[in-house]
C-alpha cells in the first residue's frame, strides 16, 4: 500500500487498501499504524478535514481495531495534496 504525505502538524502520511479497509497512518513521531475495518468513507473524509489531526482524534483514534507498524517496514510515501 503506498501512502501519500499530507499537509499537517500531527500526521506525515496516510494510505488505504480499499479492498481490505485497512487505513494506514505515519504520525509525525514516525510511529506508523494500521487501522482495520475501516470504510472507504472515513479514509476520504480524513483526507479532506482541514484538520486531519482533529479529524482522527474525533472520528479514527478509539474506533478501530488497529496495530503498530513495525520500524522495519518501510512504506513508500508519494507527495500528495492534502
């Protein structure tokens, strides 16, 4: 899954395998999770919030089953708008 960078003070990166409703986000810190069962909607309201940090503390953070993404997979980051 390849994540895009985005514009914002608390997230470097988000992604999303439609098929398997996986979000995956990098965090500013370089701490990276993927999120499960997530529905298509969320991954694209997420990536419209003009406060994408506000957005997943209000919406994602809680909500999902989720794991950390371990230091040692690298996930490639394409520069986006957003």
């Amino acid at each position: 899954m390849k994540a895009t960078a985005v514009q914002s003070s608390t997230l470097a990166a988000i992604g999303y395998d439609e098929a398997l409703g996986i979000l995956q986000l990098e965090f500013r810190s370089l701490a990276g999770y993927r999120y499960f069962e997530v529905p298509g909607a969320v991954y694209e309201a997420l990536s419209a919030a003009p406060s994408k940090g506000r957005y997943f503390n209000q919406v994602i953070r809680g909500q999902f089953r989720h794991a950390r993404i371990p230091k040692t997979v690298a996930v490639p980051v394409t520069r986006g708008e957003g």
